[in-house]
C-alpha cells in the first residue's frame, strides 16, 4: 500500500459491533432536503423529483436529495448508517465502500495523491476511540456480506475520497447495510445466484469469462486499470462515452500514472490510426451505442484498426445490451454491461460485469478484484438473475418502444432533432436498444422546465435507463451542469437536451400519449 499505509492482517469487524452504534437523526435541518420518491422500493437504485425546480435547486446546492442514482447518492439507509458513525465518532465523516479491501486501496491511492501525512489506523473492533486522522473499518459476516468505511477527520479529504470512490464505482450495497444492521435479506446468500447468472451471462455475450463488480464503473475501472499502465498511460477514445467515464480519464488522478485520453469524434477512423501509432497508447475504448446521442461507431473496422496496431480493444456495450450486440464475435477483447440496466430492468439491482474470452485477460482482472476486494454483494444475485432470466423476452420490447417514440418525436412539431438513429444497421448490431433523446425547437431553458413539469402519466422523472418502465430526465443539464457551452459544443451535446430511457411496457401507446402532451405545451402558439 501507499503513503506508509500497511495492512500485514485484515481483520473483519462483527456486524453486531454496528448495533452499538447510536440512533442518530439525518443532519440536514428538514427545508434542506429534496424529498425524492424511490423508483422501485427501498432498494430503489434511482428516485424521481416533482419539478424543474428541484433540479435547479440540487444543481445549485440549496438542497440535498434524500435519495438519487445508488451510486451517487446515499440512499436512506446508508444515510442513516452515516448518522450514527458520525453521532459516535463526533469530529469524524465516515465514507464507505463496497469492502473493507476496497476502502483501504482507495484511500491509500487517495494519501498518496494528495500528500497525506498524517496516522491512518486499521482497526479489529469499533474503537473507542481512533486516534489518528483516519480509520479504516472492514465489517464482514460468514456469508461474505461485507462494508468499507473510512472515517476522517478532515472534511475536504472525506468530501474528495467520497468523490473519488463514487465516480469509481465502489458504491455499497444497500443490500448490505440492510443485512449487516440486523435486517431479514431477501434471498439468503448463496453461491447457486451467481453461477447461474454467471451461465447465462456467458451465453448472452458469447463469453468464457465473466467477473462481477459492485456497479458499472467498477467494472469499467477495473477493465481500464489492466490497460493503462505506466509503459501503455494512453487510450484511444471515439465518440461520447458516459460522463463518469470521461471523468475517469480526463480529470481524476490515477495513483501511478498520468493518463492521456485521446478523445476523437465517432467516426473518425483516420484519426484512430494515427493515434494508435503512438507506442504509448495502449488501447482503444467506446461504447456500442453512444450516450445520450445514439451514435453508432463502426466496430469492426476500430477492431481491425486496434488489432493491426496490437492494441486492446474494450467495449462498454450497456446501451446495446448482449441481445443486440456482441462484440466479443466481433474481436473485441474485453467488454463491459451495468446489469443496473436493461440486464436487470428492475431499478432495484446495482451492478456490473467485465466479459473477456482471454482466460490471460480474465485472471489478471480476478488477481486484482480479489487483492482489492471489489466484488458485486452476495445479495445483489438474486435480483439480477430475475433480470437475467426474463432478458430475451424483455429487450426485444425495448427496441419496439424505443423506435415508436423516436417516430412520435420526429412527428412533432415541438420536438427538433431527434438522435436515435437514421441510417439502417449495420450487420453486426441487431436493434438500438431504448434511449432516445431530442432538441425541442425553442432551446430555451424555459421550454426545458415545461416539458419536464408537464404530467406525464406513465413516465418517471427519473435518471438511469435499462427500466422496464420508462424513466425522462434532462440527461445533459443533470451531468454536465458544470461545463460550460465551449466543452459541451465539443461534445457536441445540446445543454438542454431531452433523454428519455424507454421502458419494455407491453401497452406502450399511453407513455406515447404523456409525451405528445407534453410537447403539445412547447409548441409555437
């Protein structure tokens, strides 16, 4: 480890030693919260909000969102946990992790990018009192339901480590905040979830190896950790990816490297050629599908680019799902899916997965994931093999609804460009999936807050895609508010632009009523 921080033994803490932990209220004063309704229950992995105003209101920090994304936003439960470490260990912010393997990696990296130099303790048992500027806890029971956290005393420190675990993808599992402090788990954990999933996962993507990770940014940090090494720190990037992935590789410090990402627009292979020329590009990464734009790159002829050049080529295929695409067949060597989303399709499972046919690939990948402790919770199996086993019947729905909104915006005379894909598919993508996003004419952050305030029954107004039902959200306004219009024209994305993730309803025409109303409101008087 970094930084002077050792760890010869890595002694578990009982859950039971959670139950000494004091109740503890939240401690925003009650007008300081956003009070968000969960999608699907208390292990909800995203929640609506009411109006544009509550967006503009977290964007800006007035307020907190009880509940969000599971990987961004602590939901209650974990709220609470928080609560009390911080009730009995006054002075301290406590950060948690999917394990306490985990929790000591990061925050060992983090120490040493920042220059820390104070104590850091690993501790057996809760301590009475810890001593040092930082605590590093691992709570573990016999099942393998496990909690990092890591309490510090210095606040911008928690805020940047909270941060840099986040974007990183080691979110805990909710799951696991239940079980560890004394709820009844849905399923008791057992390996049988996993195999099972792990079956039908390989057979989707035409795989022979499959590693589970706590989110879709784990899996995708961990597949670019085995790349960007300190001989290879560049990587080749076409088209938009999602935005933490871009946060990954252009602004976070990476432990032992400085990463250089060569970011070039979709299509444009000839620039792709050039930069792989560079010895120290080491691969070359995109997605199946872009988000929010729906563009397509052209994955055979990037293969055949990376493959003559002797680069690795990773693939984040969520948006396409393993039913529309498989890039494996198509030479791909690593690709990645958050089983958040449509593998799931229950907004109640937070996953993710790497899938590789290299059996080199796949043990290095499980060297580091078990060194780290950066595994997908024994609980979160059951959900997801539920996902797993309706899959096929679902996703073929997804395409169906998915290209009968595009037809209805492209109708409208409210709506403008409409991103979704004009072009017939190529041979080796089978259907577009279920995001569709569009302009409205009148660009104005005005028309932007009518449409979301509209009411739209049937509709959630919610971030995530991949749900059975069908979620909206000002997909660019929510993660690029930061950015300002020079990056964002870059981008080559639309400030206020419209994201809707369509779900799989078997009677989609009343989602399709919501939205012609809605637009109705934004039409020219």
């Amino acid at each position: 480890m970094r930084a002077g921080i050792s760890y010869s033994v890595y002694m578990p803490i009982s859950p039971s030693s959670l139950s000494t932990l004091p109740d503890a209220e939240l401690s925003q004063p009650e007008n300081a919260w956003i009070h968000t309704e969960s999608v699907q229950g208390p292990f909800g992995i995203t929640a609506s909000v009411r109006n544009f105003d509550e967006v503009l209101d977290w964007q800006e920090k007035r307020r907190v969102l009880t509940q969000g994304y599971y990987r961004l936003i602590h939901p209650p439960r974990l709220q609470t946990l928080k609560a009390r470490f911080e009730k009995r260990y006054s002075g301290y912010t406590a950060v948690f992790f999917t394990s306490g393997k985990l929790a000591a990696r990061e925050w060992s990296d983090y120490a040493s990018l920042s220059g820390f130099t104070g104590k850091t303790v690993q501790c057996k048992k809760l301590p009475d009192d810890p001593e040092a500027e930082a605590c590093v806890l691992h709570v573990s029971d016999k099942n393998g339901v496990e909690a990092g956290v890591v309490l510090l005393k210095n606040l911008r420190d928690a805020a940047e480590l909270h941060e840099r675990n986040r974007r990183r993808g080691g979110a805990l599992s909710v799951r696991n905040v239940d079980y560890l402090t004394g709820g009844h788990a849905e399923e008791s954990p057992d390996a049988s979830f996993q195999e099972e999933a792990a079956k039908i996962l390989l057979r989707l993507a035409s795989a022979d190896h499959v590693l589970f990770y706590p989110s879709g940014m784990a899996a995708v940090t961990a597949a670019l950790e085995q790349v960007l090494t300190s001989e290879t720190p560049g990587i080749a990037v076409m088209g938009n990816v999602y935005r933490d992935t871009h946060l990954l590789l252009e602004e976070m410090p990476w432990a032992d490297m400085a990463v250089e990402a060569h970011l070039l627009d979709t299509g444009d292979l000839s620039g792709l050629r050039k930069v792989l020329a560079d010895p120290k590009v080491g691969a070359v990464f995109f997605e199946t599908i872009t988000n929010p734009l729906i563009e397509v790159p052209d994955l055979p002829e990037i293969v055949k680019l990376a493959q003559n050049a002797g680069k690795a080529v990773i693939v984040d295929s969520t948006m396409a799902s393993p039913l529309n695409c498989r890039p494996l067949e198509w030479g791909a060597d690593v690709v990645i899916h958050s089983t958040s989303k449509y593998l799931s399709g229950s907004n109640q499972h937070g996953g993710g997965v790497v899938l590789t046919r290299s059996p080199d690939r796949a043990k290095r990948l499980r060297q580091a994931q078990v060194r780290d402790g950066n595994e997908l919770s024994p609980l979160e199996f059951p959900p997801l093999l539920s996902g797993l086993r309706t899959f096929s019947d679902r996703m073929p729905r997804f395409n169906r609804n998915g290209r009968a909104l595009a037809d209805v915006l492209r109708s409208h005379p409210a709506a403008g460009t409409v991103y979704f894909g004009d072009k017939s598919l190529p041979e080796w993508l089978t259907g577009l999936g279920s995001v569709v996003s569009c302009e409205l004419k009148d660009r104005s952050q005005e028309a932007l807050a009518r449409f979301f305030n509209a009411e739209m029954p049937g509709v959630i107004k919610a971030p995530s895609l991949g749900s059975d039902r069908t979620l909206f959200c000002p997909y660019v306004f929510l993660t690029y508010y930061d950015k300002d219009a020079a990056y964002l024209e870059a981008c080559h994305l639309p400030r206020h632009l419209l994201r809707f993730a369509v779900g799989c309803e078997a009677d989609f025409e009343p989602v399709l009523s919501s939205v012609r109303r809605a637009l109705d409101l934004c039409s020219a008087d």
